[in-house]
C-alpha cells in the first residue's frame, strides 16, 4: 500500500523564500498544502503563484483572519 504524506507549509506574510521553496519541493512530492494564515491582501500574489506552481500537486488554503498554530 503507498501512502501519500502530505507536505503541510503554514505561512503568514510571507516572502519570495515561500514561491522557492514550492518551486524545490513540487517535484519531488506528491502533495503540497499551504495553509495561508490570514495574511491579507498585500500577499495574494504570493500565494496565487504557488499555487500556480503547485498545479494539481496542491492547494492553498486561506484563513480569512490569522488564526495561529494549533487552531482548527
């Protein structure tokens, strides 16, 4: 049986460190999920280009308004 352990990358504004390290990872994985953790508005290009690199590999999840860790 192979499992698929998903690759689970929190963000809160982040930088261009985040659009490279997708772009490392999306290769050698088989599934990305960024949580964005209410960020705002200043980042959506951030995340709109992961996900863009990510394709079908992965998805962004947003929070409308930062929730922390370990909130569900």
């Amino acid at each position: 049986m192979n499992r698929i352990i998903p690759i689970i990358i929190p963000a809160y504004e982040p930088d261009r460190q985040l659009v490279e390290l997708v772009r490392e990872l999306v290769d050698d994985e088989d599934l990305i999920v960024i949580v964005d953790d209410g960020s705002g508005s200043d980042y959506v290009s951030i995340f709109e280009e992961c996900s863009n690199i990510l394709g079908d590999k992965g998805i962004v999840l947003t929070h409308d308004m930062n929730k922390g860790k370990g909130t569900g």
